[in-house]
C-alpha cells in the first residue's frame, strides 16, 4: 500500500482517466454483441458469456 500522493503518481504515468468513451467495462454494462466480439477476439471464454447472459 501507498499514500495518496503515490496513488496520484500511478495514476498519472498510467494516464488513468476514468472517463471512458463507452460504458461497456463489466459484464453488468456490456451489450450482447460487445460480450459476444469479446469471445471471438479471445479476450474472454464461452463460459464467461454464456454466465453473463444468464
């Protein structure tokens, strides 16, 4: 663990800005299509989708 200045540091060299241009970051959020593109690019299994469409 760090203090908040470093924590402010990380997020500056990671240029962390949580102010993305689609709101598909979790399961939750994420349209049938983007979980399915998700699969067929490799970045997630069958299994995940078929548990995120349940």
């Amino acid at each position: 663990m760090a203090d908040e200045t470093t924590a402010q540091a990380i997020q500056l060299y990671t240029e962390y800005d949580p102010q993305p241009p689609f709101d598909s970051g979790s399961m939750a959020k994420a349209s049938p299509e983007v979980l399915e593109r998700a699969v067929a690019l490799g970045l997630a299994s069958p299994e995940v989708l078929r548990h995120a469409l349940d």
